[in-house]
C-alpha cells in the first residue's frame, strides 16, 4: 500500500526550514505497514496544489498534505481543496467554539474575522478538531482514495496524527506489514563492511532488502521487509541477523529501534559507578549536547569545559602555557592535560578531551587541517588517540564528535 506526502510552503523551498514534518510522517506510516512512493515539496499556489494532488492519486491510495492552513491570505489549500472536491466552505460550530475558547484561554489579543474564519471547512471533508491550534485537520475520500489535509506546524500536525489520523486509516485499509531493523555499528567504513559481510549479504532471502547509511564515522545497516504475516517477518530478519552479527561483533553497538549510543553510555556509566567530565575545543560542545539529551545524564555527567580559544585552555582547565607553547594547543601532550585537568576540577572518575583543527585555516597550531587529538583520562592512565578527518569542517567535527561517543562505549564495555 502507497503514501504520497505533499508539503506546502515556500519556506521549505528557499531551505529557510527543514521538512521535518516528512520524516514524522513516513515513520509513522511506515509503522502502520503504509509504504512511501514519493514525497514532494510544493509552494502554496492553487495550480502546484492541483497538479501534486492530479500526480499522486495516481500513484498512492493515501495522500498526505501539510501546511498552508493559516488564518491568513497567503494560505491557500483550504479553499483548494475545496475547488478540486467542487465543494463549499460551511461554518464548524464545534470548531469555531473550539477557535473562540483558545483565545479566550491563551491568547493575549483578541480574537478577530481570519481567525474565526478558521472554523469555515469543507462540507464534504470529515473534520479532525486540532487540540493544539486553530487549523483542523481534514479527511476526505474519493474512488477509494484518502486524501487528508493537516497543520504544518510540527507539534500540531504529530498530535493530529497519533490522536486522529493513524487511527482511522488503520480502520479504513487492510494494510500488510513493514518490517525494517537497523544495526548501528561505529569504527569501520561502509565499503569496508561490505566486504566483510558479502558472502552473508549475496544469501539473503530475496524478501529482504538490505541497505547501508553511513554517517561520518559510523554505518548503520537496515534491514527490510514486507508481507502479510507479521510473526514470519520478524523470524526470518532476526535469523539473519543472528548470521551477521558474529560477522561484526566488533564494531556492533545495538540496534537503532531499541537504544541509542548516548543511552547506552549513560547506562553503562551509571552501572559501573563512574561520572563523566568532558573538555571540549574543537567540537564545541557538541558532546555534551549529545549525551545530555538523554533524560537523566546528570546521574553520570558532571560538566564541560568548552575550552575553545587557546587561552581558555589555560584560564579553565589550568593547561600550562610553557606545554602549549612546546608542544602546540593540537597535539598529545595538551589533549592529554585537558582531559585529565577535567577530570579533576569536576571530581569525575573520567574526562575525555577533545583538541583539534578543523579548518579553514590552521589557527593557533600548524597542524594540518583535519587532525583531531582525543584523550580519555582516567584514575589509573590516560590514553591519547590520534585522528585524520579531512579538510572539510563539517565532516570533521562530526566525525570527532562520533569518535568520542564511541570511545566512552568503549569506557563501558
């Protein structure tokens, strides 16, 4: 069974926003066994509405729109809607009572005409009431068809969704089932486990479909499957992955439908009694961003040190000078005294450091563009790695920022 997802706006085109609306939807249906063929992007004009929705009826039984459902002139899709069902706008009592209680509850300034007029809605369209807002959601069906008109803005769409939307279509279609397990691995390249798992890779029943995602340091490995017998589905994809994970043990780290690395770091921590300190220059945070967005990271973390300027190495975490000046402030030595200065000024059992160039230019050390040092301080011994990412910024910070995390797993294994 096919979904074709239509996101209005001109803000998506122009990248002022990312369609994150698209990837809530096609996980959610996917969950429900309701394939994506395509997913389009259009503005909010009546002819590129008209010619989304004439393009994928024919291709899907279930069209999904979002967006363009605002109480102002430049949200058009209602009255679209309303033009290609040769239908009329009515006034929503339920609705307009509704629109009237959240200003009256919420809202600062009074209630005027464009609002009120959120509550004029199709008369042949099935009206889901938004909890969160003034723009409803609409259902209507044509030759078997669903075509169904939600809010754009995130929260207000995924509530619409979970709490009206996905029920229905599970009442109104027989669905098969969509299967897919991700493995997440870190350490190893995409080509290079390809060749490790070929043999296994070239047996795999033709009812699975296999697909690599790598991501600066670490691949995770989806495998896929569709049919109308849920229990036979699963068997046959964890029978295989039995099979593969000997192959990988080394660089396996779970599976992405049940964990997170940053959880399982957090578990292990917490298991094994040790807390955490990190001192970060070249990735800026973004450590500590990852593993606090974790509920209950403060159990194990203790702080961070965004030493990013050469002084603040010095200022914060007490590197001496006479070591940058010898050494440079990306090298061993200094990498190996932030994480171990860490440590100690958040009483922690571990600090892990971060200290590198990322680029464009080499800054305050003349190593080359890409070299990244990171060093994991403990009670007993400090242990200093080197790193080669690149010449392109992005892809260097992240890939630091993936090495470190899978460092700390390894703290806890």
């Amino acid at each position: 069974m096919k979904a074709e997802l239509i996101t209005i706006g001109d803000e998506i085109l122009i990248g002022q926003i990312i369609n994150t609306n698209a990837v809530f939807l096609a996980k959610e249906l996917n969950k429900i066994g309701i394939e994506i063929a395509q997913i389009t992007s259009i503005s909010d004009q009546k002819e590129h509405i008209i010619e989304a929705l004439d393009a994928s009826t024919k291709r899907a039984e279930v069209v999904i729109l979002t967006g363009g459902l605002g109480p102002t002139k430049d949200d058009l899709t209602k009255h679209t809607l309303c033009e290609y069902f040769n239908d009329t706008l009515i006034e929503n009592e339920e609705i307009l009572g509704h629109i009237e209680e959240i200003f009256k509850k919420y809202v600062n300034t009074p209630i005027n005409n464009q609002n009120r007029q959120q509550a004029l809605l199709p008369s042949k369209a099935s009206i889901f009431k938004n909890d969160h807002g003034t723009a409803s959601g609409m259902w209507f069906e044509k030759k078997g068809q669903v075509i169904i008109s939600l809010p754009g803005v995130p929260f207000e769409m995924k509530s619409l969704m979970n709490q009206s939307v996905i029920p229905q279509l599970q009442k109104h279609f027989t669905r098969p089932f969509i299967l897919h397990k991700t493995i997440m691995t870190y350490g190893l390249g995409e080509s290079a486990i390809a060749e490790r798992i070929e043999v296994w890779e070239n047996n795999l029943p033709q009812t699975i479909k296999l697909a690599y995602l790598p991501n600066l340091g670490r691949v995770r490995i989806r495998l896929s499957s569709v049919g109308s017998d849920e229990e036979l589905l699963k068997n046959t994809i964890d029978s295989e992955i039995e099979k593969l994970l000997p192959l990988i043990n080394d660089i396996f780290v779970g599976f992405e439908d049940l964990t997170s690395l940053e959880i399982q770091i957090k578990e292990g921590f917490v298991n094994q009694q040790k807390t955490l300190a990190l001192a970060e220059s070249c990735t800026g945070g973004e450590i500590a961003s990852r593993l606090t967005q974790v509920a209950g990271a403060s159990e194990y973390f203790k702080g961070c040190a965004v030493a990013y300027h050469t002084q603040s190495k010095t200022d914060l975490l007490g590197v001496s000078a006479a070591l940058i000046n010898k050494y440079s402030v990306v090298s061993k030595e200094v990498a190996s005294a932030m994480a171990e200065n860490a440590r100690k000024k958040f009483n922690a059992t571990v600090g892990l450091s971060t200290t590198g160039n990322a680029g464009p230019s080499k800054g305050d050390s003349d190593a080359e563009i890409g070299t990244v040092w990171i060093a994991i301080a403990t009670q007993d011994k400090i242990v200093t790695e080197k790193f080669l990412f690149g010449i392109h910024r992005e892809r260097v910070i992240g890939k630091s920022v993936n090495k470190a995390l899978e460092l700390l797993m390894n703290q806890t294994i």
